[in-house]
C-alpha cells in the first residue's frame, strides 16, 4: 500500500499540527469508518503533552479521510483534535 496525500491533505497536515509519520500510523490502526462517496477515515489518539496555540494538552486525536484507488491510499484532509480521551 502506497500512502498519497493530496495538497490539501499536506496543508491541513502542516497547519493543525501533525506529521506524516502519524498519518502513517493512523492507517495501519484497526479504527476504518466508512464515509460517503468511497471515502473511508480511521483516527487514532496519540500522547501530546505540549503545548499547541498557547494552551497545554495531554494528548491529540489524528482523524485521516481518505479514499483508496487501486494500490494506493489517499488522502483528501486530516483533522487534528487536542485534548484527552479514554
């Protein structure tokens, strides 16, 4: 499987604060919510225990929206939540 992220998908990335790396492990997580229009997303909470816009959090949810075209996964968006789960 081959992950591809759309401009937007990098963008959204950079600006809500979250790696590739992280993207990566979202997908291989066990978490798949089937979307509209073949689109899929999975989420996976990660320890944080940073600051993010001037404010602490212990940890943050990456949620990937994505769609998967022959051998490839792509990603449209990502959100990024701070906060504490579970």
């Amino acid at each position: 499987m081959r992950i591809k992220l759309t401009e937007h998908a990098r963008e959204r990335a950079k600006e809500r604060g979250t790696t590739e790396e992280e993207i990566g492990l979202v997908l291989a997580s066990d978490s798949e919510i089937q979307l509209k229009k073949r689109r899929k997303s999975k989420e996976l909470v990660f320890e944080y225990n940073k600051n993010w816009l001037g404010k602490h959090y212990p940890q943050k949810k990456v949620k990937v929206v994505y769609t998967e075209e022959n051998d490839d996964t792509v990603v449209i968006t990502i959100k990024v939540f701070y906060g504490r789960w579970g």
